[in-house]
C-alpha cells in the first residue's frame, strides 16, 4: 500500500514537486476534457469547521470537474463536532467513508492533529491563524505564470501579517526559491511572528524589512500581496477598530508602482484594496482565485496518485524530520491544538541548531529553566 501522503504546511511538497504540480495544473486549464474523469469513483470530504467560500467551493469544484464525488459539512453545528467529538474519532470515521479529506479549523495544528490519525491524505484548508498551504499553492502558481518565475522577486506582503495565515504559508514557501527579498508591510500591531521571521533567517537566502505603510515599499515592488485585517482573530474589538484601516491600496498609490507589479489577494477583500483597483491591469486576484480550483484539481489528482500519464513523479511527505514525542512538556501557544483535544500527544521538532517546535502549531519551545 502507498504510503499516505498529507500537505499541512507549503513545505510538505519539495519545490521540484510543486514544479510537477504547478505543470499538471497548466496541462489542466489546456485540456480540461482530458481530466473530466481522473478521480471518477473517488470521494472527497470537506471538514470545514470555519466560514469559507472560495476554498471550500474550488475544492468541490475541482473533485466535480475529475469526475469524483464529494460529501462533508461546512457548519459544524450541523456534526457530530456539535456532540462534543474529537478530531481524532471524526478522522478516523470519515477515513472509512471517503478517498481524501480537506479540513479548514479555528485552532492552529488542528489538520495536523487529524493526519495523526487518518488512513487518507489530509489537506489543510486553513488552521486558525497558522498556515494556510493550499492558498499558497494558488498565490506560487499566479506569481509563477505572470513573473515567469518564483526566484529573484521583491514581494511586499501587507496587512494582518500577526494572524493572516496565507501570509505566514506565502513567506515560508518563497523562502525556498533563492534571492526573494520581502517588504512587511503592517502595523508594528500586527507585525509577522517570530517563527515566521525565524524561519526566513534559517532560510539562507531570503532577507526581508518591516514597514509601516504602502508608500514605503511600493515603488520597488514585484508582487504586492495585499491582506485583511483578521476581525475574527481579536479577542479586543476596540484593538480592531484601531488598526483596520492602516494599510489601504487606492489607485492613487498605485501610481507610484512599477508598470509590471502584480497585486495579489487571498480574498476576501474588506476594505484594504480600493474598487477602483480592480480596472487597473496590473490587480490580478480575481485570475488568482480561479486558478486555485485548476491547482486543487491537480493536488487533488496528485494526492490520490491519479494523475493519469502525465505525472511521472511521486510526492513525498517531506515533514520536518526528528520528530520526538516528550510528554514532560506542553506547547506554550495558548492556541494550539493541543490545549483543545486531550487525547493528543505533544510532540516537537528539533531543527539542526537545537530549536525545538511544536509540530502542531510550529511554536518554538521556550527552554525549561536549568536548560542550556
Ligand atoms: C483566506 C483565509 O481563509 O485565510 N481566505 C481564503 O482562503 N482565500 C484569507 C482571509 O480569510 O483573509
């Protein structure tokens, strides 16, 4: 039997892989007949236990256009959840009833917690304020078919970077591609966290500067990716209601922007990108939301190993290695999974120069006292 293969995070696939994959996606939008029934008989299941619409609806559509079927709930009051089960019973069930598995949940490592126990490949569609990697896969295949290339990019990342999950997804995966240098562009509020930032020093290649406004940055700009400020992740809403209208892209500033800058934008939009941007030629999120469905069917296909002819290669789960199970100590992110389910074990990273991670959620692991 195969070996299930999960993408928690942007950088369970190795870029050669997401190579393939963005390569398959652009076989797909040119000949989408030849895909209509690659998963045909297949099953997807859509555990969405947060608001969604464009994830949940390209996924659908993408299992729709293979040919497969799909079932799963986008409330949660409407499940089992609503009885008080835990991730690990409902993976475990669904296992039995579907071929694949996307989960979107409130709580950071939430997915992760899931392909613990899971007998298919799990996606995650979001995890709380953490990562976001199929959103990022949409983002390194619109970069790459408008900038030809995924290297050598100013990227000016802009807005809710404390909890904008598919900001913290879009720096890590670009981290990889040598020479990206990032304008963080937000708040000193709502600034990338440390772990983000970590990752980027560990990264070698990438390097990056924290700015307060658009202006700042944005005549030097290859890619503009444009954010919301995150309502639903403020625990003050007077905190909100202070920083919501801090960064906001008008067609006046885009003025200031080179001719072949692109912005982007996970969407929804609230009000950080003017309406009248949406005319100018260089506002590409729309193109950038239906590419997500063509990347899903191409994940979707890739993860069920029914990829037809085409995709001679084989993901490999790439999880960060020296897993280590320790049971004396507990993640210190109040938000973490592990604070919510209490069958889940702890268990941590421990990258090369000794920093331990939580492999739920990516917190660093505070040294106990006494510890070097
Ligand atoms: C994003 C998300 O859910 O994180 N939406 C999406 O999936 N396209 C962005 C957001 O909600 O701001």
């Amino acid at each position: 039997m195969l070996e299930v293969r999960h993408l928690i995070e942007p950088t369970d696939f190795s870029t050669q892989e997401l190579d393939d994959l963005f390569s398959l996606a652009d076989h797909v939008i040119q000949d989408p007949k030849r895909y209509g029934s690659q998963c045909k008989g297949k099953i997807l299941v859509t555990l969405f236990y947060e608001p969604s619409t464009r994830t949940r609806f390209s996924f659908e559509a993408a299992m729709m256009r293979l040919g497969g079927n799909i079932l799963g709930f986008s409330d949660p009051d409407s499940s089992s959840v609503a009885k008080g089960e835990s991730i690990p019973d409902t993976i475990r069930i669904v296992s039995g009833y579907a071929d694949i598995a996307v989960m979107r949940h409130p709580i950071e490592g939430g997915p992760k917690a899931a392909s613990l126990y899971s007998r298919i490949p799990v996606i995650n569609a979001g995890d709380g304020g953490h990562q976001h990697p199929t959103q990022t896969l949409t983002d390194l295949y619109t970069i790459r078919a408008k900038k030809g290339r995924l290297d050598h990019l100013t990227i000016g990342i802009c807005g809710d970077l404390k909890h904008g999950r598919t900001t913290h997804s879009l720096a890590m995966a670009m981290s990889r591609y040598p020479g990206n240098r990032y304008v963080l562009i937000s708040p000193e509020e709502l600034r990338m966290p440390s772990y983000i930032l970590g990752e980027l020093d560990r990264s070698g290649s990438a390097t990056y500067r924290q700015v307060k406004t658009i202006e700042e940055a944005i005549g030097q700009l290859d890619i503009l990716y444009m954010t919301r400020v995150q309502r639903e992740r403020f625990s003050d809403p007077k905190e909100y209601e202070r920083v919501k209208d801090a960064c906001i892209l008008t067609v006046e500033k885009m003025k200031a922007a080179p001719s072949d800058m692109i912005v982007l934008h996970p969407l929804p939009r609230v009000n950080e990108i003017e309406p009248e941007v949406d005319q100018d030629p260089r506002a590409c999120y729309f193109q950038q939301a239906e590419n997500g469905m063509y990347v899903r069917m191409a994940l979707l296909m890739t993860l069920l190993d029914e990829t037809g002819d085409f995709y001679k290669g084989k993901i490999v789960h790439v999880n960060r290695p020296m897993i280590s199970v320790v049971e004396t100590e507990i993640c210190q992110n109040p938000k973490c999974i592990t604070h919510y389910e209490a069958a889940l074990r702890q268990r941590f990273v421990t990258l090369s120069n000794g920093t331990r991670l939580c492999d739920y959620c990516g917190a660093v692991l505070e040294k106990s006292k006494g510890e070097k």
